[in-house]
C-alpha cells in the first residue's frame, strides 16, 4: 500500500516519545533530532504504521530483516510461542533446532556440492562472523585475517577486526587485535587487475580467514568485478586459507538469487549455477524475517575443526538456536524457496533499476549501483543523501543512508513490493532530486 500521512512526519507523538528516550537510552544509538526519527507502532507487508497513524513504504526492509514482507513469519511465531519459547540450545536442545541445520544444510552445502554443511548459530550477524572468524583459527592455526575496506561485519568486538569502515573501529582499537590486513575492495567498472596485484603481495602464510561481503552493503552498495569471489577461492586454496562470505545482508535473494555467491563463477556454469563457493557462510537478517537469530554455515570437513564437546562447549550461549527464531527461519526458508519467489524478485528488481537509472541524468547524481534489490544512488555529497532521506520521509518513505561518507542512498526494499509502489517512491525521489 502507498504511504499515507494524517500528522507532520515526525508527528507529536513521535516527537514525545523521542523526548523520553533521550534520557534513559545510551547516547550514540538511537539518533534523535527535531525532524527525526518516527516511532513505529506495527507494520505489514511493505508498510509501517507510526505511533502517529502515519502509514509508510519501507523502502529499508528493516535493515534487510522483512525479507517478503513484514510478518511473512508470523503464524510460524505465533504456533511456537505456544508451545516452546526457550530450549537449552547446547545441553537440550529444541527439535526445530535439528531440522534448521538440517534445511541449511540442504540449501548451501548439499545443493553446492552434494557435501554436508554444519551451523553454528548466534543471535545478532556480527555473533555468525565471529563464530566463522574462531572456526578460521581452529581450521587453520592462522589469526592472520584478510579483510576489505569498506567492509561491514558488525560491530562486536571480534567482527570489528574485519570491519573496514574506520570510524566504527576507531574508538576501540587499543583493545582490537593487530591480525587484520585490509585490501581495497575493487569497483566493477575497475576490473579486477588492480586488485590482482594486490593480492599477489599479501603473505599468505599468516591470513587463516578471508572474509567478504560479495556484493558491499553498508559500505555503500558496492559491487565487484566479475570473476573477484573466484579469484578469493583461488587465493585461499593455493595458501590454505579460509574463504568466508558474509551474506547477512546479500543471503535470501537480496541480490536476485538465493545467494549472491551464487552469481559469481563463469568456471562453474554447470546445472548447479555459477556459485562460488565459500568454506563458511554468515546468514542473518531475512532469515527469520524478524527474530535475532544468525548463523554461520560451514563445510563439513573445515566446521569438524571444532573439537569434540566433551560436555562444556567452547561456542555458546544462552539463546543458541532458540526455538522461536528457528522455526521462523525454517518458514522463511520454505517461502523463500518457493519457485515464485525467484520471479517476483527479478521483476521488481528490474523495475527498480530502470527507475533509477532515470535519475543518473540529473546533475548531483553521481552514479546508480547494485544488483536486484539491494540499489545505491551515490550522490554528491553525505548532506544531499541525509537531506534526501528527511524529506522522503516527510513524504512517507523510509530509506537511509549507506556509505562510509553517507553519500550513498540505499534502496532494499521487500521482496515483494509492488510495481505501484516502486513508481510511486521512484517519481517522489525524482521530484524531490529536481527539486
Ligand atoms: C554484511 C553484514 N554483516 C554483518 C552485519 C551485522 O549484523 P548485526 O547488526 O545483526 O550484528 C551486518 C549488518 O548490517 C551486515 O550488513
């Protein structure tokens, strides 16, 4: 549904409950302004309600989160509320919790290359990172980590090694390990020669991780030349690296595929695809559409460098495969598989880009990138994007800002949004660029 206003946007009680969170919420999370944020009350498919009454079009997903939409695994929420909400996920563990390694297994590993994958799971993105980057260590005895400028893997402690965008790290780098080399992340248009070189001066024998966005989120929508991901995989079997692919943003169609790996190897055309295929994969986001749960999907052979649990497991903790999020993902997974999603995504991608691409013509419109459903416009400068990101608001647009500069307007919107509303939002930025 198209947005619909009835109050200023942030209305009043926006604007009240704004009030009341700057005294008891941490400075520096919520952002608090006079002209931002809205506080939501419910949402639905591609909309979100404000306390207000204000209907929006999330043209976000929610952080990537909605995945088909909000609520797309609801009643998967609701009939496991009413039964189990917590288990003890390393000591007994949820029997939803089995048959999601199971379905995980199944869509990256088995469908690669008809091998096993095994999960570790964590709750928040940056805990599957963290889980692929101790599984690297063990698998390789390496703490040596290859990383990418530009490069976001959340912000937890162990993440913030691989993190590329400086400012996030700056703060805390006296207690971050000095194990992180960071390469430039190649731009399409810039081919992968450049990049090449680079590579071939990095001493292999101390990296045991290489970890990559295959197509850059918050980086600013940055996507690579062909042939990067399966230069990677070259590089980190010729020194005995490990090859991990952060999809928490790309996973579940982002891109146009299930996979963004999936989009990358023209060595590997066969009837499986394209894939590239990492030693370890980070999920999160639209895999639930909605619980805090992630994981990290590995290789049967580099995950079994965990050691046996002799009772006391050395990854854990206390909400490890809740039951909630698991059968939600299990859900999400089943729509996601689906064989209409496939077609419902490249139509609205196709939508998005040509409507974007219109805008390249306009004067402070530096370039219009990405792939599917996860579009950047790069404008000229960070205050052009942030200006643009209020008054699309006001108009009843959510979107945000992405890029270590902020001067990248990023587009994600639910994978089902609407040929109407993709027009709708596409003529408003438009007039609002011209204007
Ligand atoms: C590629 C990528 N990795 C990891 C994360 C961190 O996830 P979370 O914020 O759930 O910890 C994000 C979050 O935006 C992300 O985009």
């Amino acid at each position: 549904m198209l947005p619909k206003i009835y109050t200023n946007v942030p209305g009043e009680r926006s604007l009240a409950w704004g009030k009341r969170l700057g005294e008891v919420e941490c400075r520096n999370t919520t952002y608090l302004a006079e002209d931002w944020p809205i506080f939501w009350e419910r949402a639905d498919g591609v909309n979100v309600w404000d306390v207000d009454g204000n209907r929006f079009l999330d043209m976000t997903s929610g952080f990537g989160v909605a995945g088909l939409g909000y609520g797309f695994t609801a009643e998967a929420l609701r009939r496991q509320s009413d039964v189990l909400l917590h288990a003890m996920g390393d000591v007994h563990p949820a029997r939803v919790k089995v048959e999601l390694c199971e379905v995980l297994s199944k869509i990256t590993y088995e469908k690669w290359e008809d091998k096993k994958g095994k999960c570790l799971f964590g709750n928040s993105g940056f805990e599957a990172v963290e889980a692929a980057l101790k599984t690297a260590v063990l698998a390789t005895g390496r703490a040596g980590i290859l990383s990418f400028e530009g490069g976001y893997h959340g912000l937890g402690y162990g993440a913030l090694l691989g993190q590329g965008i400086g400012w996030f790290r700056e703060p805390f780098e006296g207690q971050i390990a000095k194990v992180t080399q960071r390469l430039k992340f190649p731009r399409e248009e810039e081919g992968l020669d450049d990049f090449l070189e680079q590579l071939t001066k990095v001493d292999g024998s101390k990296i045991g991780a290489v970890l990559v966005e295959p197509i850059q989120g918050r980086g600013g929508i940055v996507v690579p030349p062909e042939g990067f991901l399966a230069a990677l995989r070259e590089w980190c079997n010729k020194v005995g690296a490990v090859l991990i692919f952060d999809e928490i943003y790309t996973g579940f169609w982002r891109t146009g595929k299930m996979f963004a790996c999936e989009w990358d190897n023209k060595a590997r055309e066969d009837s499986r695809g394209s894939v590239v295929v990492p030693d370890l994969i980070c999920l999160g986001k639209a895999l639930s559409g909605g619980f805090p749960i992630s994981v990290c999907v590995g290789r049967a052979e580099v995950m079994d460098a965990w050691p046996e649990s002799g009772g006391e497991a050395l990854h854990t903790s206390t909400f490890l495969g809740n039951p909630m999020g698991c059968a939600m993902a299990l859900e999400a997974i089943r729509r996601y598989q689906e064989t209409e999603t496939e077609s419902l995504v490249r139509e609205a991608a196709e939508k998005l880009e040509s409507g974007l691409r219109k805008l390249e013509s306009l004067g402070m419109v530096k370039e219009v990138r990405g792939r599917g459903l996860m579009m950047g416009v790069e404008m000229d400068c960070g205050e052009r994007v942030l200006d643009l990101t209020k008054a699309l608001l006001r108009e009843g647009v959510i979107v945000l800002p992405d890029g270590p500069k902020g001067d990248v307007l990023a587009l994600t919107p639910p994978l089902g949004i609407s040929s109407e509303e993709i027009d709708f939002s596409m003529e408003l930025l438009r007039n609002l660029i011209e204007f």
